[in-house]
C-alpha cells in the first residue's frame, strides 16, 4: 500500500490531549495518515537567522511530522508577502488590498524551492503526495523538476477568483500553469473550480474532458469539487460534554433570558465583520422596543498580526463595536460583547449551542466551517437559527439557512428579525434539513473522496 504524505504551510499536528483545542482538519488527516503511514511536512513556525534545510521528524499523537524552519526573509516574502498580501487578498475578490512586489514572487518562488529540496529524499517511489492551499501551488511544478513522478494532488481551501480579478496578478500565467503540475486539482466547490475552468477557457487553448479533466499546456488534469466538512460527531459530543455543561450553565445566567446571537471568526477582512456589526446596528436602529432582548457574542481571535490590512481591520472594529456599544447601550446591558481570543473547542460548542442565532457573514469565503459547527452543535429539540452569506461556499449545501447578502445591512438586520421571531416548528424543520448534510458529508469523507480520486487518476504520460 502506498504511503501518504500531506505538505501544507504549517504543520497542525494533534496533540495527545483529548481535550485540546484541535481543529477537524488535522483531526481527519491524522487518522489518514496513521492508516496510511504517512507523513506531515510543512514549516514549524520557526524563524531562523538562515535557512539549514535541517528535518525536524517526530512522532506526535501517533503520526510523524517532518517539519523545517524558515529564514525571516522568507516568512516575510513568502508568508506574509505573497501568500497573504498577495493571492488571500486578491483570491477573495480584494484587488484593493492586493500587494504586487516583485519581492514576494522571489519569496515565493525561493521557499516552494527549499520545500521541494527537502521533500524530496523522503519522497518514496509508491507515495502519493497531497499539497495544502495557496502557499505552495508551484511545489508539484519544482517537484516534477527534481524528477518525482508520484501522483500529486492540490486542493485549494479559498477561492478561486474571477478570471478578470485573477488578470491584475503579474505573471498569473505561471501560476496557472504550474497547477498542470499536479494530477488533481481539488476545490471546495462547484463555483470555484468552473471559475478555474472558465479562466483556462478565456485565457489559454484549454480543452474541458470528461468528468472534470482539463487539458492544457500539452498536459491534461482531473479536476473536482471537493466540499470540505467537520468533525461533526466529535463537535455535537463536545457540546454535550461534561466541560461544555459547566461553560452552557455559566452562559445561561450570564444571558438572563436574553436571546444570544453569535459570531466567531478568525479576525480576517474576508470574514465580513464590519458589515455583520453594521447590520446588527441596523437591527437595533429598526427595533428599539426589541433591542435589549438580544445582544451579539462576537469572538474573533486576532490572526496575520503582521499585517497592514489586518491591523486596519481589527482598530475598524474595535471603533465601530465601541462606538455602537456607546450609542445603544444600557447601564445593565451591552449590545455587543467583542472577544479578542479564541476558546477551547468544547467552550465553543457550548456557545453555539446557547446561541439562538448563528450569525455568519463573509464576504468571500471558499467553504466556512463555522457554518457548519453552528448547525452540528444545536439542540434537536430547540435548535436556533444560522444565518448564512450567499458568498460562502457553505451557502452551497446549507441551502436551509436564512441565506443573505452581507453588503447588505437591511438584509441583516431583517434575517436577525426572522431568526428571533421564527417559531419552533419552522426552526426545526430548517435545521432537519442540514443536519444530515453536516454529518454525513465530514471530514474524513471529504479527505477519502479526495484521495481516491487522487489514486483514481491514470498514470501521467509526459
Ligand atoms: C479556511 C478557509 C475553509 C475560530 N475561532 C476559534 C476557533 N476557530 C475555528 C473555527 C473553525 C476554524 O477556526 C475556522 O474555519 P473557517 O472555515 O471558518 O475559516 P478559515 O480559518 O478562513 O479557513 C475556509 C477552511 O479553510 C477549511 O478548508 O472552510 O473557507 O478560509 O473550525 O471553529 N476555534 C477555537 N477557538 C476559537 O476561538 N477552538
């Protein structure tokens, strides 16, 4: 049997704590890795006066890691630089907070490099190598050059990006091109790879094949959707577990019978927080004798600190949550409650689960896995309520959500009217509806359908 080996930026490997904040992606592609005798590569985190190429391997919650550390210079052209002020930005449809510096491409190019070189001499023949998101698209491309011939897949966790918007980046041609590199290319859905599609189309002799292959540049590639999930089980467990009771007590009489509607978020200008805060004002602007039955949990831990953008979004919010708390609230009551932190997952399932509203409001997001957490830690009994954007690719498949425009702050402020009025029957009905998608469809059937789609694909002939 062939073995797996799974490189993305960073390595997220479990810890052996049960009860650790871990999220469902490295949860499901450890238990991939263990069953396949794998490997995880990636970049510790670590910053380094000079690159070494020394491989960090370990053993950690029953998987091995391989991982390298990074020159300052690199984390600063490649991650910070083209990874995250260049194609995040431009991917999500900002062009505005787009950086284009000849600097970054370097950056770029020099650690997908130093990936490769390392990779390599654990490389076996039988392996099937799976590359993680928009770090590190030109690997398969620096891979084949080194002479590996294994099958390579690519999935992409965003999205990707109109044709027209994707035309801005210099040398996007290259990009596009290095993706022939791989054997699959993966999205999270149907969207973003015809936009992947229609691109190849517009700008090159493309020809589409069957079942989602693609040829061009003398090469041919499968191509798929490929809706990422949770680990819905786990995450209704946690819900319900002995830790999340103490936290939905601790909640319960810190609402004193208010409705609670939530929000959590990395605190990314993606994630539409300024509209959702906009949107709730809107809300308590239209509803003045509803307004203290409710207030919003946002919790939003700060991430990519490095950066401009970032640290604009985040003095944004805390002016507008502040400026909005100063306007609206009372001497026994705040509308908004602002956490800069994240939470423990247990802690987190306990607040969806006391939240009557899920509110969830990106601007571009390639799936949303906050969607679907919100939904798998309900009550059956006495679900609430998602409010989902139409420009998530989770708005794809929880089609039962109350589904919005996010520009829009009437939309909002409507939506949270509804999903505080909606009664029981209805509620149920919406949540009936998703639950089943949310569970059947997890995580692990994401990664075995990628897979073996991977392994399905016929051996390349160039
Ligand atoms: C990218 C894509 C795609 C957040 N705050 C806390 C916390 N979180 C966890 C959530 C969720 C995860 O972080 C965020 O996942 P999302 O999917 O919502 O968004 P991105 O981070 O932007 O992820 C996205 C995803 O990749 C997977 O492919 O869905 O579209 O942008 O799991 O729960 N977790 C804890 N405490 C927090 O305070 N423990």
């Amino acid at each position: 049997m062939s073995r797996l080996i799974v490189v993305s930026n960073r390595v997220t490997a479990p810890t052996n704590q049960p009860a650790g904040g871990q999220g469902g992606l490295s949860v499901a592609l450890a238990e991939a890795l263990r069953e396949y005798g794998g490997i995880w590569f990636g970049w510790s985190g670590e910053r380094t006066l000079e690159f070494t190429g020394h491989i960090d391997m370990q053993r950690t919650g029953g998987i091995t890691t391989a991982t390298i550390d990074l020159e300052e210079q690199d984390v600063e052209e490649y991650y910070n630089g083209y990874a995250n002020k260049t194609l995040w930005p431009l991917f999500h449809y900002r062009i505005d907070l787009t950086e284009y510096d000849r600097n970054f491409d370097a950056g770029y190019a020099r650690v997908n490099q130093r990936f490769a070189d390392t990779l390599v001499p654990i490389i076996e023949p039988d392996d099937i190598i799976w590359v993680h998101d928009y770090h590190l698209i030109p690997l398969a491309g620096e891979l084949r050059k080194r002479g590996v011939t294994n099958r390579i897949g690519f999935f992409l966790h965003i999205p990707w990006p109109p044709s027209r918007l994707l035309a801005t980046l210099p040398r996007h041609e290259a990009l596009v091109e290095t993706l022939f590199d791989y054997d699959l290319v993966g999205f999270q859905t149907t969207e973003w790879r015809e936009s992947f599609r229609d691109h190849l189309l517009r700008e090159t002799d493309a020809v589409e094949g069957e079942g989602g292959s693609i040829t061009a540049f003398g090469k041919t590639i499968a191509t798929g959707a490929f809706p990422i999930g949770i680990d819905a089980q786990s995450f209704m467990e946690a819900a319900d577990s002995p830790e999340a009771l103490v936290i939905r007590k601790r909640m319960a009489e810190s609402i004193n019978g208010r409705q609670m509607i939530v929000g959590v978020d990395r605190l990314d200008y993606s994630k539409g927080l300024e509209e959702r805060f906009l949107g709730y004002e809107r809300f308590l602007a239209d509803n003045p004798e509803r307004s203290e039955e409710v207030f919003l949990l946002q919790v939003a831990p700060p991430t990519r600190g490095d950066i401009g953008s970032y640290q604009e979004i985040r003095s944004k919010l805390d002016t507008l949550s502040g400026r909005i708390n100063g306007a609206y609230a009372e001497f026994d009551w705040v509308p908004i409650r602002y956490v800069n932190r994240g939470y423990p997952r247990h802690e987190l399932a306990a607040i969806y689960r006391t939240a009557r509203i899920g509110l969830v409001t990106p601007l571009r997001d390639g799936m949303n896995l906050v969607a679907k957490e919100y939904v798998a830690a309900q009550d059956p009994a006495n679900p609430g309520v998602l409010i989902l954007s139409r420009f998530a690719g989770a708005s794809l498949q929880l089609t039962d959500a109350l589904l919005i425009n996010p520009y829009s702050q009437e939309e909002i402020a409507d939506a949270i009217k509804q999903g505080l009025d909606m009664p029981l029957p209805e509620r149920k009905r919406r949540w009936e509806a998703m639950i089943d998608g949310v569970v059947n469809d997890d995580v692990v059937k994401w990664r075995t359908d990628f897979v073996e789609a991977l392994e399905a694909v016929p051996e390349r002939i160039d």
